[in-house]
C-alpha cells in the first residue's frame, strides 16, 4: 500500500486555499473544524462554478487563472485577519463536556470506518466513472487549461457531456501542485470529501440528537457499504455530493433563521457543480425553505429573500449556460416528449418495484431506508420540529425525483437501476441518518429537541 503522503498533503493545502477562499466571501473567521469544512465547500463550489465563465475569458489558461485566485484569496484573507481583524468568529465557543461511554463507542466506530475507506481509497484504482468521466477530464483540464465544449474527439462520449466541473477541478490542481498528473496520485483528495461528509452529518444531527446522537448518526453513516467502500473509494463523484448535501442539512439545522443564514444559499447552490443531480436537489432546497418560510409565516422581506435565492440562481444560470455551450445531449435518457411519456407511464409498476428493491437490500443499506421511512411517519404524526419536517421532505422529494429520471432511461431499466440507484441514493444517505436518528431523540427526550 503506497499512502502517497505528499499527495494527501497537498489535497489538505489546496483544501485550506478553498477554505481561505470561503472565509473571504462569507466574510467570516473560522476557528472550528466545522466552520473550516462549511467555507472549504463554499469556496470549492464557487471556485469550480467560476471555471467556466474564466474558460470563456481566458481560453487555455482558465485553470492557472483560478490558482492565482486562489492565491490572491489566501492571502488577502491573512491580511484582513491579521490586520483589520473587522471580522466576526463564526460561533461562540462551547464549553467542555466529558464524553459518555457511548459516545466513545460510535466516535471509535466513525474513525475505525474512516480509516478503513482511507486504505481502501489509497489502494482502489479508479472504478469505471471515477475514470472515464472525473479523471479522465481532470487530465484534458490539466493539460489543455480550461473547459472546452468538445474536450475530446472521436468517440469520447462522456468526454462531451457536460458533467459538472468540481471533482476534476480539484484533480487538475492538485495536479498543478505536484507538478505533473499522475492518475494514481489523485485518489487522497477524496479523504477530504470523506471528512466533511462525516463532520457535516454530526454538525447537522447535533441540534436535535445532541452529542450522542449525533455520534450515532455519524458511525451509522460511516458503516454503510456504499459510503465507506466500493465507488466512494473508486473515484466516483457521489460522496463528494453527500458531503455537500450533508453540509446543507447542517446549516439548515443551524438554528438562524432563513433570511439571515449566509452559508446555506452559496452551499445549496454548490450541489450543481459536483453532479448533474445538484440541479435539482438546489431546486428541491430552494422550494422547501420557501414553502417552510410561507408556512411559519415569517415576515418576507423582499431584500432578504433576494439575497438568499442570488446566490443558488447564479449558480444555476452557470450551469445551464455550461450546459448549452457544450451542447452535448445525454444518450442514456430519452428527451420528456409525448412518446417518452406514454413509455414512462408503462413503465411506473416496473421502476417502483426495481427501486424498491434497492431501497430495502440489507446487505447495502441495512435498515437504514426502512427505519427512515418510518421515523417519516412517526415525525409527521408527532410534529417535534418544523426543521426536521422541513429535511424530512426535502429528503422525500429527492428520493421522489431521483426515482422518477429512471422513466425515461434509454437502458434497459433494471440495469440501469441495479447500477445508478445506489449511487444516488448515497447522496441522500446523510439527511436520512440524520433524519431517522434526530426524530428517534425528539421521541425519546425533551433535551433533544430541535430548535424551533
């Protein structure tokens, strides 16, 4: 086993740029790992969004462009730290608490599961996509320097279409930093992915669950197959997507209102840079945190409003205009027409019985898909907390939609189903950890209920 110790070096400082970078435009001083992980992302998914717009101003040199931003952002973050010192912390401090025997169980079984995927992540080579789509793209970025909307020619399909920029982005610098590419020295980035995934999913369970349970939701998180092993660990981009969707949930859970929270806007609209699915989970978000905002009749204020819906739309508008500029259609789903719609309707019984499957495999998921549908029900009788439903639907109805593209697949179904759905499911895992051990404290204790 090669750890490749300079490599993963390297992943954390390029981690830290991303970091400074997320400070800077959240105008805010992080001191806890957590606040760390909120502005890595943030400045992540501004920083891949920002590459397509420098591919059209600057063909060729995009990519050195968003370094020396980066740069530029690292160190005018020092210079106001360290001498207008203006800015705010972001958190009071907590005081100390001595962990409970259960505490140190699920903590231990978090890092033992987080050890096990750091080896296999250093000895799995690329899986399929992790290759042929995120890689494989990393290296054109890295030595054609931008985005292109023909990246390869001849008959590189999935060279053309027009997957989000994150994952490769990160490779390509990376590979910057180490002063060449080299497809085995990539994979240690991902530890990076790994550990926000994990420290979001116990900052989103920790309002509710308290530390125990969060603790619980994490290790229960970790343990899961298709999280700590198999195409997390091949290179894929759908844990990257569950530390976004898992650093979403943990805003939300925050506790600041809406209106006011500075984070959550520029984290829902960093879900369209990792995969062609953040589109609609943005969506997703946008919708609910409306309608749960209309529902508690809190007073909408039209600058408030726009504030928080700018950032998700810029990104959006980003992405549909990458999109268009590649203008590559995607063979693997039939266009929503009358005809695709009459075969999608034949094909409903099918979809929901395959999915099911998937859903309910014990040797995947566990229980973890029963018990969350279950903690729904329980959740929506009992009523602990609006935050909670509000997750609790906005989990639904990515389920909801990720089931429903499975219509309209130009594979045949079950094969289709038996190898995406699992994938798109473990974006989701974290909110439904966190939502199925959330509810289960709000039942059992009063000291766990979530902030209303």
């Amino acid at each position: 086993m090669n750890p490749r110790i300079p490599e993963t070096a390297l992943s954390f400082l390029l981690a830290a740029a991303f970091a400074l970078a997320g400070d800077l435009l959240l105008a805010k001083r992080s001191s806890k790992l957590r606040e760390w992980i909120e502005s890595l992302l943030v400045g992540a998914g501004v920083s891949a969004a920002a590459l397509f717009p420098l591919s059209l101003a600057f063909p060729g040199y995009a990519l050195g462009a968003l370094a020396l931003l980066l740069a530029a952002a690292a160190v005018t973050w020092i210079f106001v730290r360290y001498r207008a010192r203006g800015l705010p912390k972001a958190g009071a401090p907590r005081p100390r608490v001595r962990p409970d025997p259960s505490s140190i169980v699920f903590f231990t079984i978090t890092l033992l599961a987080g050890l096990a995927f750091a080896v296999l992540n250093w000895r799995y080579v690329y899986l399929w996509d992790g290759f042929q789509i995120w890689a494989a793209k990393a290296q054109l970025l890295f030595y054609q320097g931008d985005l292109k909307a023909n990246l390869a020619s001849g008959d590189y399909l999935n060279l053309k279409l027009a997957y989000p920029a994150l994952v490769p982005m990160f490779e390509a610098l990376l590979s910057k930093l180490r002063g060449g590419f080299d497809f085995n020295s990539l994979k240690p980035l991902f530890a990076v992915f790994y550990l926000s995934m994990v420290v979001a999913t116990y900052e989103a369970a920790r309002p509710a669950a308290g530390r125990t349970g969060a603790l619980a939701a994490t290790a229960l998180l970790c343990l899961l197959p298709p999280v700590s092993t198999a195409a997390s660990a091949g290179g894929y981009a759908d844990m990257p997507m569950a530390a976004y969707a898992a650093a979403v949930a943990a805003s939300f859970f925050a506790g600041d209102s809406l209106q006011g929270n500075r984070s959550l806007p520029w984290l829902i609209g960093g879900l369209t840079t990792v995969k062609s699915e953040g589109t609609i989970l943005a969506a997703i978000c946008c919708i609910v945190a409306g309608a749960a905002a209309l529902g508690r009749r809190e007073p909408l204020k039209a600058r408030a409003a726009a504030a928080f819906l700018a950032p998700p739309a810029v990104f959006v508008l980003l992405r549909i205009g990458y999109v268009r500029w590649v203008n590559s259609g995607d063979p693997t789903y039939a266009s929503v027409n009358a005809w695709s719609i009459r075969r999608g309707v034949t094909r409903i019984p099918e979809v929901l019985r395959l999915a099911a499957e998937q859903l309910f495999d014990w040797k995947t998921w566990g229980l973890l898909w029963a018990a969350f549908f279950a903690a729904v029900i329980l959740l929506f009788l009992s009523r602990p907390g609006w935050r909670l439903r509000t997750a609790a639907v906005a989990t639904l109805l990515g389920l909801a939609s990720y089931t429903t593209v499975f219509l309209f697949t130009n594979w045949p179904v079950r094969l289709q189903i038996e190898q995406a759905y699992p994938r798109l499911l473990l974006q989701l895992a974290p909110a439904a950890a966190v939502i199925l051990v959330s509810t289960f404290a709000a039942m059992t204790t009063t000291r766990g209920r979530p902030q209303e």
